[in-house]
C-alpha cells in the first residue's frame, strides 16, 4: 500500500467495547485507539491469511501426492536413475 493512498474505515460499536478497546490500547503503550486498531487488525488478519494459504498448500500437496501413487505414470529417467543406484548400493551393502 502506498503511503499516500489513504482509505477510511468508521465502525460503530457499543460504548463499553470502545472503553475496553482504549484501556488495551493505554496498557499496550499506543498513541491512540487507531494506532491499536491497526495494530491488531494487520496481526489477525496476517494469521487468517498466513493459515488460509498452508490449507491450500497442503492441499496442493495432497493432490500432487495422491496423483502421484494412484496414477498410473511411468517413471523418468531421473527416478529411474536414482532406482537403480539405490538398488546397487542396497546390493553391496547386503554381501
């Protein structure tokens, strides 16, 4: 966001809300309400986001997983490779 975009968010609330709210604000040490308001607002929604985007990403990865070991793909020359290095260490050791 650019610093001077400005945009305004006006709310009502019940009175004892507002009270409590500028107590938290007084005990954290902020200016004002509007500095606390922000303040814990970006903290939430960071977390919504921040949780909402691993769901996703494991979900991907399920999906990707899943696709993985339920269809019938043939393997690369790179898995292949990997295989048959693998086998022949196993080899070794096992004599």
């Amino acid at each position: 966001m650019k610093t001077t975009d400005k945009a305004r968010f006006d709310t009502r609330l019940p009175k004892e809300h507002k009270e409590l709210f500028e107590y938290a604000a007084q005990l954290g040490g902020f200016r004002n309400l509007t500095d606390y308001v922000i303040h814990v607002l970006m903290e939430k929604s960071t977390l919504i986001i921040e949780k909402h985007n691993s769901i996703l990403a494991s979900r991907k990865d399920q999906e990707i997983f899943f696709d993985a070991i339920t269809k019938d793909i043939e393997p690369n020359k790179s898995l292949k490779s990997a295989a048959s290095k693998y086998q022949k260490k196993i080899k070794k050791v096992n004599e």
